[in-house]
C-alpha cells in the first residue's frame, strides 16, 4: 500500500539509494520516505552500514619452501558518507576484498621461514590490513579489523614437527633422567663411604676395647695366682676363646665355617705365632 503511494520504509543500519529516471538523486536515511513514482523516482537499491565478516583462505610457500594456508577474517562495513560510491562503483565487494588478501598475503609469506611465519602473524595481518584500507576506501568501505586467525601448514610439515618436539623433550627428558641418576650415585656413594668409615671406626673401638679388656684379665690373674706368667694367661685366654667359638658355630643351624688344622693344640700354635709376630715387630722397632 505504501509503494503504491509512492512512500517507502528504510530500516535502521541501512540507506536506501534514489535514483530518478535512472539517475543518482540522493541516499535515503532510515525512517519513511516519499518516492513520487510519477515523477521517475524509485528506489534502485538497499545498503546495509553493519559491520560483516568475510573468511579468506589462502594457500602459500614460505621462504624455506614450506606450504601453508593462511585463514584471514576480514571485518568491514560500508561508510555513510560514501555510500554513493560503495553501492555503484563495486560489483562483488567479497570478490575484491578476497583478491587484494591473496595479493598482500602471497607477497609478505614468502619473505618468512616458517618458524617466522607463526612469529609474525600480527605484523602479516597489520600489512594486510593497511593494503585493504588504502584500496577499499576509493570504493566507500572501510575495514574495521584485520585478523590471521589460523595458519596451517602441509600435513606432513605438521607430523614432522611435532615428531621434531617429541624428540627433543625426549631429549630433554633423557638427560635430566641421567642427571638424576648421577645424583643418586653420588650419593649412595658418599653414604656407603660413611657408613664404611662408620664401621671402621666401630670396629676399631671395638677391638681396642678388646685389647684393654684383656690386659686388664691378665694382670688381675696374674695378681690373683702367684707363680703364672702373662704367657699362661694369654694360652688359657685363647682356650677359652676357641671353646666359646665352637660352641657359637654348633648352635647355629646354618654355619658353613671349618677350622684348619683342627683340635685344642692348635691354640698353642697360634699363641705362638701371635706372640712371634709381636717380638718380631718389638725387634724390628
């Protein structure tokens, strides 16, 4: 009813444009408008002023020749005041925004190694960017934001790299597994070597305490019974010893010792070699 009337209706974030027998006339606001269809005005077409998005996928090399797709989204909107020159002067805006990033991105990538390519995605959407900006905004449109929001490269550069990162953790790993070890032979090293001379030092108290015990026997038998000689005391210390010694190994069910020769003569043996060793080190002193 209202076209029939000639008034039409411009909703908001949108112009209209005018055109009166074919001709520009002037960009309609939102609200309501009066086209007098009689005199040649009509409307030739709507202009949407809201911010769109166009995805842009684009495959390229990197300077160490490594092939990757670079995803771009690409934020722009029509300027009012342009509005004129963003609805005649362009056919298909995707078409044109898609071909100036293909152009931008396929001369910075192939400057970068890939490892650059990831470092530098900022830099590569800011030149785009840019570009865009200086060829879109003949046409009336201005680009809002720039991004690079994935790049992807070959799927065997991929599974090649992460293999390259598996191995070097691996690596990584591996030697601090060895550093870990080295540590711990270190210090059970340093433990055995106290707790060896630990033990010396026990066994060297325990065989002074030895020592000191039996010179303490033998001058208290001595004063105890007259007319015996320390080597009498020394003999019957020994005899004693070797009784006790035998009767230790036949209370256990599990000792393998043997004694070579065997029999109670064999203590005057080694009293006697014993007593020859001191007189041999008292003499060579």
């Amino acid at each position: 009813m209202g076209q029939a009337l000639g008034c039409i209706q411009v909703d908001q974030s949108n112009v209209a444009i005018k055109e009166t027998f074919g001709k520009f006339d002037e960009v309609l606001e939102p609200g309501c408008h009066c086209l007098p269809w009689c005199l040649g005005s009509q409307v030739a077409g709507h202009l949407s002023l809201r911010v769109q998005q166009l995805d842009v996928r684009c495959e390229t090399k990197t300077k160490d020749n490594v092939f990757v797709t670079v995803v771009a989204s690409i934020q722009y909107r029509a300027k009012p005041e342009s509005a004129q020159d963003a609805f005649y002067k362009l056919s298909n805006t995707r078409n044109q925004i898609q071909a100036y990033v293909f152009d931008v991105i396929r001369a910075s990538v192939p400057k970068l190694d890939l490892d650059s390519t990831f470092e530098q995605k900022n830099d590569i959407a800011k030149t785009v960017e840019n570009e865009l900006e200086k060829a879109m905004s003949h046409y009336g449109y201005e680009i809002v934001q720039t991004l690079i929001v994935d790049i992807e490269p070959d799927v065997h550069v991929k599974r090649a790299m992460n293999e390259i990162n598996a191995a070097s953790r691996m690596r990584e790993a591996a030697g601090e597994k060895a550093e870990a070890e080295k540590i711990l032979q270190i210090k059970r090293a340093e433990g055995e070597a106290e707790s060896k001379y630990l033990s010396g030092m026990g066994i060297a108290r325990q065989r002074q305490a030895i020592v000191d015990g039996l010179r303490n026997s033998v001058l208290a038998f001595s004063e105890s019974v007259p007319g015996t000689s320390s080597k009498d005391v020394m003999d019957m210390v020994l005899v004693t010893q070797y009784f006790d010694t035998l009767k230790e190994i036949g209370a256990s069910s599990k000792s393998n010792s043997v004694f070579i020769p065997h029999g109670p003569g064999a203590v005057r043996d080694i009293a006697s070699q014993i007593r020859d060793g001191l007189l041999q080190g008292n003499a060579a002193e």
